[in-house]
C-alpha cells in the first residue's frame, strides 16, 4: 500500500505562524495546477506499482481550488495509478470556504474526508493568529460539513496561545466535541524561523507561553478527550475508533508514499526526495521536464533513527521484534541497554510485546528519542 500528498501552495491570507511553503498571490496558479497534473504523469513509476490506498491534498490552502481544477488533479492520479476501492481521500479546508455548495463539489469529485483549519472557537485567537475565518465559520462549518454528507470529518485545534489560558483551551476542547466531528489534531504552537510569529517575539511585541503551561494544556486534552471517547492514537491526534488517519499513520508505518508539487515530499523506504520549494523554479523546471529536487539515501542507521522518532510518537510504539528481524540483533542488543539504563522508567510501559511511551513520556519524546538514537 502507498499514499500521494499533493501540494497546493495558495493562501489567501498568512498565518502569523505558519512556515509551510505558501503563496498568497493567484497569479501562476492556473500553470501551477496544469504542473501538478504533469508532475504526476512524469512519477507514475515512483511507486512501483503499488496500490494508492490514501491521497492528501496539503498546503497551503487546497480547499480555494475549483471543481475543473481540483477534478483534473484527481482524474490525473486515477489515470496513472492504481486506487484502492475504500481509498481515503482527505482534503485540508478553511473554514471560509466551506458553503454549502462547495462541500457538495467536494464530495462529487471524491473527496471523503475533510481536515477542517480550525484552529480555535474563539475569535481572539482566531485574529492573533490572522485567521480568514471567526468563531461562527468555524462551528457553521464543522455542521455544514455533516450537512452535506461528510462522515469522515476532522479539525485542527492549536494550544500554546498567547492569547489564552487554561480554561480557554478547555473551552475550546467541549466546543470541539459538540460538533459532528469524529477526529482531532491538536498542535502546540511553535515559533518558526522567517515567521511573522518568530518576528513579533524578537521585537517583544508577543510572550511565548511558557513550555510547562502548554504541558499542562496537552495533558489536560488527553484527559479530556480520552474521556469523550477519543483514542490519543499519535501524540498529536485523536480519533474515534476506526477513524484515525490513515494517510498520517502511514507516515508513522514507514509506508511509501508520493508528494506531488513545490516543497513536497517523496519517500520509498530507503531515501527521501523533496522537491524545490519556490514555485517559479518548479514552474519552470516542470515546463522543461526536469523537476527540480534533492535526494538523500537513507543508512541503515539513519532508518533506524526515523523508525524510533515516528514509532515512538504513536500508541503502537515500537516493537524489538521488528527492530531485531530488521535491523539487526546489534542494534536491538544497544537499544535494550539504554532502555535499561533510563532513569525515568514511569516514561514508557510494555503493551503487547511493544514499547510505548506514557503521557508523561510523550511530554519527553524529543529528549528520549535523542538518548536513544544510534
């Protein structure tokens, strides 16, 4: 099995945080897209023929794209690949953009499962952030989502603000599962280089939350949402059963998958492409039929540190079994020691014969998996 992220580098405003490749001027987008369907012409073979049983559109903000646009990416792909019957198609949207009439082009050109850009139900938040969208367009859009047809609906949810405390967070956490929503991903805000957030603190006009108070709002969503019947399946994201992400999880799964677009990513199990993140270059590099991009072949070494960092941010975390059948007994006999000599054992448990890290432990994920990397 395999994925295919496409990339749709258009927004219509920025984000103070964001550092995802965007651009918020339309002007090549109608040779930007006939690109992307080119781009996937061109990798075809990328994935060796395996089954596409997930597609993503990222971005940017892929939900301002059109039905004649975002039909011709989707008929490119089908054309080229071979999809899965159940494939889950997942679409990121503004909540801005989803009227009525644009979920129902949505679900008519195959898209079965929204990431809606939440990001918060309180417009303090929402205008710090430099949000499109208000608390209203935020809730009426989760609902208009349902309204139309959309059982697979997922929302984006950001601590660590500024611009909130504790019980706003909580606030923002039983809005959330009022709704018909059947995922959460929720991300603590991080300062970014070349970031109008990372330059408001270097100019003293925005104090970053302290780490211990957004500890406190991570573990106060585990606790809440756990209790709501989420499952905390991946350090960031919550699904109700039979509902986690299947594209995201097969990241985590060390499963192939292709990205289609500026700044998107490839990887087919021993090395990792990225392709040139200025959309001018890739325009003209697409036209020329030479994509532009950097590869990098991935050590046996390097695979095993991905292995942990991925595995161990997830509930399944990892398994020695598979470390020793794949890598080999020397680097499960050297894991093995440094699990023994850490000094915090309440940071992980053992579930089915797989190390897991506990909610305390995933406060330390960073730091554990630097100790225990080769």
């Amino acid at each position: 099995m395999a994925g295919i992220y496409v990339h749709i580098p258009f927004c219509k405003k920025a984000c103070h945080y964001c550092d995802f490749h965007f651009t918020t001027t339309q002007y090549y987008r109608d040779e930007i897209i006939k690109q992307l369907a080119n781009e996937i012409e061109q990798r075809k073979n990328y994935l060796t023929e395996r089954t596409v049983n997930t597609i993503y559109f990222g971005g940017g903000t892929p939900s301002i794209l059109n039905e004649e646009e975002l039909s011709l990416l989707m008929n490119s792909i089908h054309k080229k690949f071979s999809i899965a019957e159940k494939t889950e198609i997942t679409l990121e949207a503004n909540p801005d953009d989803l009227s009525i009439e644009k979920l129902l082009m949505l679900k008519k050109t195959g898209i079965n499962r929204l990431s809606i850009g939440v990001q918060s139900f309180r417009d303090e938040d929402l205008k710090w952030m430099n949000r499109a969208h208000d608390a209203i367009h935020a809730k009426q859009a989760v609902i208009n989502a349902a309204s139309a047809g959309f059982n697979n609906i997922s929302i984006d949810l950001i601590y660590g603000l500024p611009t909130s405390k504790l019980a706003d967070w909580k606030k923002n956490l039983e809005e959330a599962v009022t709704l018909p929503v059947q995922h959460l991903s929720c991300y603590c805000l991080t300062v970014e280089d070349n970031t109008a957030l990372h330059h408001f603190i270097k100019k003293g006009k925005v104090i970053e939350k302290k780490d211990e108070v957004s500890s406190e709002e991570f573990l106060m969503a585990h606790e809440f949402l756990t209790g709501n019947g989420f499952e905390h399946y991946e350090i960031s994201n919550y699904g109700l059963r039979n509902f986690h992400s299947r594209h995201n999880s097969s990241y985590w799964d060390n499963e192939p998958y292709l990205g289609i677009g500026p700044s998107a990513h490839s990887y087919n199990g021993i090395s990792r492409q990225w392709n040139v993140a200025n959309n001018i270059q890739y325009l003209n590099s697409m036209k020329e039929g030479k994509l532009l991009f950097e590869k990098e072949e991935l050590s046996i070494e390097q695979q095993f540190n991905e292995y942990l960092m991925t595995r161990l941010r997830t509930s399944s975390g990892i398994s020695m079994e598979y470390i020793e059948s794949f890598f080999g007994e020397i680097y499960a006999d050297e894991l093995r020691q440094k699990i023994s000599a850490y000094e915090i054992p309440s940071h992980f448990e053992i579930k089915n014969n797989n190390l897991q890290l506990t909610i305390e432990g995933m406060l330390k994920l960073n730091s554990i998996v630097i100790e225990w990397m080769k």
